[in-house]
C-alpha cells in the first residue's frame, strides 16, 4: 500500500492553529517591498556607468516566470502561406485561430538565461509535444529532466534532478492533479496553457507596432512588448520577439530588464497536426526505482454526480464561447491554498474545464470560509496586476463583489466572491468573452 507523504503533511497542518495576518498585513508588505525594489533599482542606475550590469543572487522561480512569459510568445503565432505586412490586431485574430484549431503541437526549444545562482549564462534545450486533450511531454536534451501528463488519467509522472543537491535523479509520480488554474495543475511552466490567452493580453495592453525586419537573412516581423516588472524581484520588463514572415514562425524572444540581457529563446522545428506516438504522454521508471508518488485531491466525475459530492450546487455557464466543450469535470474535497497560499485552505472545489483546440477555459467554485480574508486566486506576491471592478445585473454572480484583470502578467480572469462561493473563470479569452461566460453562470448542472 502507497504511502502518500504530502496527505500526512496535510493532516499536520489541519492540526496547526496560527492566528490570521492583520487585515493590511499584505498592502503593507507590497508597499515596502515595492519601495525597496525601486531603491534597488535606482542604485543599480547609478552604478553602471562605472560598473556595469551585475545581475544578483535571485530565486529560481523567478526566472521560471521569466521563461514563461517568454514562451508564451514563442507558440501563439500560427504559420500563413506568403509573406505580407501584418498589424498587431491581424496577428492576435491569426493566434486566436491557430490555437483554437490545432489538435497537436510538437518542437523543439533552446532557452539561455542569466543562472539564478552563478549570474552566468546557461543554456538548455528541450523537446516538446501537447495536445488538444490536455496532455504534454517536455524532455530536456542531454539531461535528466523529463515531465508527462496524460489528461485522461490525470496522472504526472516526472523525472528531475535533487532540488537541494542540484544533481542525481529524482523520481516522482502525481496523481489526482486539478484541470489547471488557479489551483496547481500540471507542471506546465514550459507548455503553460494559457499562451494564446496571454499574448492576446499583451496585445491589448501594449499595441505594438509591427517593424519589418531582416533576420539572418529572411524577412521577418519584429514587436515589442513592454510589461511591468515583479515588485520583489525584477525580472523583465522588455520582450522584444522576432517572427518569420514565411512561415509565421517566431524565431527569437529577447527578454530584458532595462536595457541588460535577461534571457535569449530560439524556437525550430515547430509542426501543428502533427500524429503523435501513442507512448508520447508516458514515462516508465526503472525497475526499482524510489518514486515519490502525491496525491493533490483532484477526482473526475459526471457533471452530475458533482452536487453529492461537494454539498451544494456548482456554478456552471450557460455559454461558452464558440467551438469550446466541456472535457473535464472534477471535485476536491481539500486542497492547496489559491493566490500562492496566501488565501485560506480551498475546500469543497469544483472545476469544469472546456477545450477548444490548445486553448482552455476553466471555471471554478470553492467554499467560502467568510472569517478569512480572500485575495485574487490567481495573484503572485510581488507581480503586478491591474484589475477593475465589474457589476452583473443577472446571473448567478448579480450583487457579488466581482474583479476583472486583463494584464500582461497574468491568465486573463474574473474571480468574484458570493455570499458562500468563490468563483474564478479563466483562460484563453478575450475581455469581452469572459464577461459572457462569467455573466451567464447559473447553478448547475
């Protein structure tokens, strides 16, 4: 019989009382965080003249954000036939269609970054394959990194090196994983699957303009993105993309942070539709091998069997946006705290997730403990976020507190709270689309 080491730490944590934070214990923190991170970033200023650009000591997830809003950009552009000039808006409708219509994606990536360790260059190259259904396979190439998910079982099966060590190889096994955000889904930061959903923000925001340009001798389209940097640590503000006009296919994302490099990622052999072997989304481990397996509470169920099993009737749309179905309906008795463990423990989850093509669109419900001060379930300290207050005149969500944000730094979504739910919809939409979707929610199924 397995042992699950992440169900005993659970039961230990229930058992823990700790008092709540002050109610402006977490303005606070992000005010004085934010103001140390601009007196950084003034020294720094008045530094390189004389000095240089040094990059500091950082966390790794730092740059695994970095990497990801990078990467966003690398899949969202889908190949046209001749080479043409081509306006931000023609572009993001070109996106739109390319995700919503492939069945399959497969590649490969080299990715440079500044090392969050050393401050040196690294370079690493993986392949990659995912597809309609949720599934995905990243391998690093030349080394023992391999990750897969097969959406059909709602297993994750992995194969990485010591986190504390920095060597050797790690086995591991997840069972039970949430359809996606905002609670943890699969270990996606590669293939994440709000891409087409994230570019279509950074579009609106910014409006690039697109340059011709010549790269490597091809004609090419140029644009450039600006985002604001995490207020903890600063990451990027700059994303500058290079596209092939042939093909359509980018070919180069620059990240940098006032004018100094941060990360390089080229992309090649990108194939949409491609047939994919039917062993593409399974990892065996060696005969022997110690793996450790979890369990994140997830189960699948039928739309209505979902009532019996959280107690209350869940929120479901009465439209979607053309071309989506639902593909997965799952309950959570217990799970991860939302908003990186910020808010309090979820219970009673239920998440219905729709596809449509690579693009997806998760809505969910959780009990709401109303002693407990609830943040967006989607925030990250230290990035961030604009959002606006919307207003329902009908609909399940009609008088409740509801939040709007479409931002660049993160998965376009409304998240509202009713007087016993907290309610999230998210994913690759446009704003008007998920006011649709948010503003038909009734109780279901």
């Amino acid at each position: 019989m397995n042992e699950y080491r992440d169900e005993q730490v659970a039961a230990a944590l229930e058992e823990f009382e700790a008092p709540d934070h002050a109610p402006d214990f977490f303005p606070r923190l992000e005010a004085l965080l934010a103001e140390e991170e601009e007196a950084r970033r003034l020294r720094r200023r008045l530094r390189l003249p004389l000095r240089g650009v040094r990059v500091p000591w950082v966390v790794r997830v730092a740059f695994a954000a970095a990497v990801a809003a990078a990467l966003v950009l690398v899949f969202a552009v889908p190949r046209v036939g001749e080479p043409e000039e081509a306006s931000a808006a023609e572009i993001k409708e070109r996106v739109s269609a390319a995700l919503a219509e492939a069945s399959t994606m497969r590649g490969r990536l080299l990715y440079r970054a500044v090392d969050a360790l050393s401050g040196r260059v690294a370079t690493t190259r993986y392949s990659f394959a995912t597809t309609a259904r949720g599934d995905f396979r990243v391998t690093q190439r030349g080394g023992p990194s391999d990750v897969a998910y097969d959406a059909t079982t709602s297993i994750e099966r992995g194969v990485t090196t010591s986190e504390s060590l920095g060597f050797g190889r790690f086995y591991y096994e997840r069972r039970g994983v949430a359809p996606g955000p905002p609670d943890q889904g699969p270990s996606d930061w590669v293939l994440e699957r709000q891409l087409g959903s994230t570019v279509r923000a950074l579009l609106a925001a910014n409006d690039p303009r697109v340059n011709e340009v010549v790269y490597r001798g091809r004609p090419a389209w140029r644009l450039v993105f600006s985002v604001r940097p995490n207020v903890i640590f600063a990451d990027l503000d700059r994303l500058d993309v290079t596209v092939d006009q042939e093909t359509a296919i980018p070919v180069r994302v620059l990240a940098t942070l006032e004018g100094a490099f941060r990360s390089e990622l080229r992309l090649d052999r990108l194939a949409l539709d491609a047939k994919l072997a039917a062993d593409t989304f399974t990892i065996d481990f060696p005969p022997g091998a110690e793996v450790a397996r979890s369990r994140d509470g997830f189960r699948r169920l039928a739309l209505d069997e979902v009532p019996a099993a959280v107690g209350y009737q869940p929120l479901v749309p009465a439209q979607v946006p053309a071309g989506f179905q639902l593909a997965e309906v799952a309950v959570a008795r217990a799970t991860a705290p939302t908003a990186s463990g910020l808010n309090p423990r979820s219970r009673m989850v239920v998440s219905l997730a729709y596809r449509r093509g690579l693009d997806q669109l998760i809505v969910t419900t959780r009990v709401r403990d109303t002693g407990r001060r609830w943040r967006d379930p989607f925030a990250v300290p230290g990035v961030p976020v604009r959002s606006t207050r919307v207003t329902f005149a009908s609909g399940a969500l009609a008088g409740s507190s509801v939040r709007l944000a479409v931002d660049p730094r993160t998965i376009p979504h409304i998240w509202a709270l009713t007087d016993e739910l907290v309610v999230t919809v998210a994913g690759d939409l446009t704003r008007s689309e998920l006011l649709g979707v948010a503003g038909s929610l009734e109780s279901g199924p």
